[in-house]
C-alpha cells in the first residue's frame, strides 16, 4: 500500500507480537540512480549482514529462527517483485510466527537497513512524510475549475465549480453599443466566477490545511483570477502548472509531482547555502563528519544536512552510544568501540531520536565540498 498518513504509521508503531520480534526493512529501489543488477546485489549484501549480525543477538533459538523466517519471507517477495517494482522505495515489516505482513510503498528512496526489534521500526516512515507537503491544486478555464489535493504522490478530486460564463464575442458578429454590452455581461460573469473560485478556495485551505497551493489556468486568465486571491493564498501560491480541468488526473498528478520535486531541491540547496554562509561567519553550523558526529553526541544539533547516498564506516561506544568516524576506543568511556557498517545512517537514527530534522541533499550539491554532511546547531558547547 502507498505511504499516505499518520494514522498508518501509528497504527504500524502499535502492532507488538507477545513472544516473536519484528523484522523491519527499508529498501532503495530508485532505478533513476542504480540498475536492476546493483539494487539485487545491494539488497542481497544487505540481508547477508543481517543474517550475520542475527547470529550476535542475545535471544533464544526459537526467537532467532523466527527472525531467519523474517528474511526468507522478505527476500523471497523482492526477488520476485524487485524486476517489476517501480517505485523510489520500500518499506517491509513482517513477523512470520505471528502471520504479520506489512508493506509501503515509499515515493523517496529510504537508506537501506534492516533491524530487529520487539516492535516496528517506523522513524524512517515519519522522516518520508515530513518531507512531502499537502498542496492544494487549482486548475480552471472560463468553464470550469477542479479542485484537487496531492499528498504522498496521490491526487483526490475535492471539490468542481461550473462556470456560466457566456461565450465570448464572435469577431464582426456584433456592433457598436451592443457589442460592448455583451461584453460587459461577459466581464460581470467572469468577475463573478473567479470570485466564487476564489473564495471557494479559501474555504478548501481552511478546512483542509493546506501547505502549498499550485495553480493550472491559461495566462489570460490569470489577472481575472489574482483579483481574488486572498492574501493568505497569494503566500502559498508556489507556482503554476500547464494543465487544464478536461485533463485526466494523472496528468495533473504528473505535473504538480514535477514542480514539487523542484521547488524542494531548490529549498534544500537555499539550506546548503545558508550553511556555507553560517560556517564562513562561524556561526552556529558545522560541517564534515567529525565535527559533525561531535556535534550531535552533545545534543546540539538542530538540523542535520547529508548528502543522499554518502556512507561512510564508523565506530559507536557500546556504553554511551557515542559515534566516531575514527576512534577505536571511547574518548570519554575508554573503552572499545565497535565498527559499524554505516556510521551515517547510525547518525541519521541519533538525529531523529533527538528530535532533529534531517535533510536528505540529492547530488550534485555544494554539501559535497564540506564532506557530504553539516549541521545547523542549537548551541555551541
């Protein structure tokens, strides 16, 4: 099913099964980046470590052989689905003693892990949703406005106003005085259709608390319509899309997913630069791995930026779960560390527990010249 809701993940973060844990899965499956071949083999790789790190937990044989079932189950459905699969992400949660399936369909590209616990992993599903905005779209001509809500890549009808706007003047169908009063009947209902569209608008916003608001009419249109625009509207205007209410959904879908998906880069890279202006003033950001992971040990991070896709091995302190990029024993607890896999993808869990927003920045960005990962800070100790 597709990833719409709170509800769904609360609902998700509620299941607990009495005896068993559940495994839960997080795939990219973003063929936009990484072929068929490198997915299977990325995927393969990662259900492998899993299997090995199944073998370190302290938990019965019975508990364990579940968690085995688990990975059958779950790498049998990709095998079979993953050639077909189109999406940017999947998410599974299974528990196959309890005969407990879940699965979403994800519209971004989650960092692929898998994890073992007595209930579902969902903090990634929350991160996904965060990122996408609820955008209230208008589409009209002179005859009639749709209007829709996109959320989640899913597009609902909610509202239609018919317009009863004459016709326009056919040239040298009429003269003089009373051509010019057509014309004026026409004005007056045109002025009174963009009124009642405008206002209708206003009302969906209200109860339905839109984020973004996208707009699809023809130019000519346009001066008719911003007349009665109301303020709070004009703010959320974000932009305009070529499409008219005689267009099928998908179409409209397709439009406003393409103009959502830039003016969200371009926020994200408008965040990278008042990074690299923070850093420049040494103000209250930090960027490259080391100061970074310092930075968020000592809860002082407010919003993390990580170039998508960058990994990088790592060290964590078993006693106070402190990240390193380098250190093998714990400045603080001097002892130990031990390695992870992906010290990133460990500091994007630490950053969410913590409350943190984090950033995912899509490559080519300017993140990549201060090491792929940077912070705004709360403070600096």
């Amino acid at each position: 099913m597709k990833l719409l809701n709170q509800a769904q993940i609360s609902e998700l973060a509620l299941y607990r099964s009495p005896r068993f844990f559940i495994t839960s899965a997080y795939f990219d499956t973003d063929k936009s980046h990484q072929n068929y071949k490198e997915i299977k083999l990325r995927l393969k790789n990662l259900i492998s470590r899993a299997e090995d790190q199944l073998k370190h937990l302290p938990l019965s044989k019975e508990k364990k052989e579940a968690l085995r079932e688990d990975l059958r189950k779950i790498e049998e459905y990709l095998f079979q689905n993953l050639r077909s699969y189109k999406h940017p992400g999947l998410a599974v949660f299974s528990c196959a003693r309890e005969n407990f399936w879940q699965e979403f369909i994800l519209p971004d590209p989650p960092r692929n892990r898998i994890v073992f616990d007595r209930n579902a992993y969902v903090r990634p599903l929350s991160a996904i949703l965060d990122e996408h905005k609820k955008i209230g779209t208008l589409v009209l001509d002179r005859k009639e406005a749709k209007f829709y809500e996109v959320f989640m890549d899913d597009i609902k009808l909610i509202e239609t106003i018919k317009g009863e706007v004459p016709p326009k003047v056919r040239e040298g169908g009429w003269e003089g005085y009373e051509s010019k009063r057509i014309e004026r009947h026409i004005e007056t209902h045109l002025h009174e259709y963009f009124k009642n569209c405008g206002q209708t608008t206003f009302n969906l916003f209200k109860k339905n608390q839109f984020e973004w608001f996208f707009l699809g009419c023809k130019e000519e249109y346009l001066p008719y319509f911003k007349e009665h625009l109301h303020p709070y509207l004009q703010q959320r205007l974000k932009g305009q899309i070529k499409v008219s209410p005689a267009d099928n959904p998908d179409k409209i879908l397709t439009a406003v997913s393409k103009l959502e998906k830039l003016l969200k880069e371009q926020e994200k890279e408008s965040l990278v630069k008042r990074l690299i202006s923070e850093l420049k003033k040494d103000g209250l950001a930090i960027s490259g791995l080391d100061s970074t992971l310092d930075y968020l040990n000592r809860s002082a991070v407010q919003i993390l930026l990580v170039t998508r896709y960058f990994s990088q091995p790592g060290y964590m302190c078993p006693k106070c779960h402190f990240l390193y990029a380098s250190y093998e024993i714990c400045p603080g607890c001097k002892i130990h560390t031990q390695p992870q896999v992906d010290v990133i993808d460990e500091a994007i869990e630490m950053a969410m527990n913590k409350n943190c927003e984090v950033k995912h920045i899509n490559p080519p960005t300017q993140l990549q010249e201060y090491g792929n990962i940077g912070a705004f800070l709360r403070f600096k100790p």
